[in-house]
C-alpha cells in the first residue's frame, strides 16, 4: 500500500508525546489516513492510522521487537517459561 507522504517539521517530530495517540497522529501526518476511520482514542487520534503505517513498514515492527528483546524486565530465560503458559486461556 503506498501512501502520499507530506513534509513534516523536525520539530513536530521531536514534540509528538512518547504515547500511542501522538505515535497515531505522527502517522497520519506521513499521511497514513485509516479509510474506514476504526478504533479511535479518547482525544480523537485513529489507532487504525496506526496500523495502516505498521502494515506499511514491517521495519518499525522490527525495531519494537529489537527494543521488546534488549529490555531486561520483558526478557525470562526459555526454561522460567512452562508450554502452558504459552496456551490461551480457555474458558470455564
């Protein structure tokens, strides 16, 4: 999917709050308009821009997989993890 990208200012990228709706309205600023307007956050920023830019850029999925491994709270060793903990729930 190609989007039409516009110009953004340095500065409206280092402004943009470390939260998902400034991440939302970042994107959308490239241009990365959900077209079916889905899951919107309370101040009014599309969660759906959002995915429309991830599906786009496999290559910021990558780099928040990189970030997830290299913090040490997220990271447990492979025998701390038993195979049930990996199964969904199920229900009762």
């Amino acid at each position: 999917m190609i989007h039409e990208i516009t110009s953004i200012s340095e500065n409206e990228i280092l402004f943009t709050p470390s939260t998902i709706s400034g991440l939302c309205k970042l994107v959308r600023k490239l241009g990365y308009k959900d077209p079916h307007q889905q899951l919107y956050n309370r101040d009014g920023s599309c969660i759906g821009d959002l995915l429309l830019f991830l599906e786009d850029n496999p290559g910021a999925i990558d780099a928040m997989t990189d970030w997830i491994s290299k913090q040490k709270e997220f990271v447990v060793s492979d025998d701390s993890v038993e195979d049930e903990d990996l199964e969904p729930p199920t229900e009762k």
